[in-house]
C-alpha cells in the first residue's frame, strides 16, 4: 500500500517538477517505436515489413474468396 501511494504521489510530483533530477533513462515518449519494443532499428524494420505482407495477404484473400456479386 505505501508503495503505490509512493509511486503516484511520487509520479505526479516529479510530472510538476519536469522531472528536475535529469533522469538518465528515457522516458517513454523519447524512446523510438524499436526501442519501445525491445528490438533493433533492423528487427523493427523487418517486423514492419512482415506485417505489411500479411495485411496484403489477408485482403487478397479476403478478395478472392468474396467476389462482387
């Protein structure tokens, strides 16, 4: 309990001081779309690309199988 009363108490007040103690991580919003999932720029390029192949490939099926009447 003391715990999370810290931690929101404590969230918020470093959100009113800006964060004054400079953090040496990086906040979520400064992190790139790979960082924040744990991958490299490559992987996360890659990652992308296979998703792309497989919306393309679910909607030409999607076509295929239910042609305009």
């Amino acid at each position: 309990m003391a715990f999370m009363v810290k931690s929101m108490v404590g969230g918020q007040l470093k959100n009113l001081t800006g964060g004054l103690g400079g953090g040496e991580e990086k906040g979520e919003a400064e992190k790139s779309p790979a960082e924040a999932q744990g991958m490299t720029k490559e992987e996360y390029e890659e990652y992308q690309k296979q998703l792309v192949e497989e919306k393309y490939t679910l909607l030409y099926i999607l076509i295929r199988d239910f042609p305009e009447e």
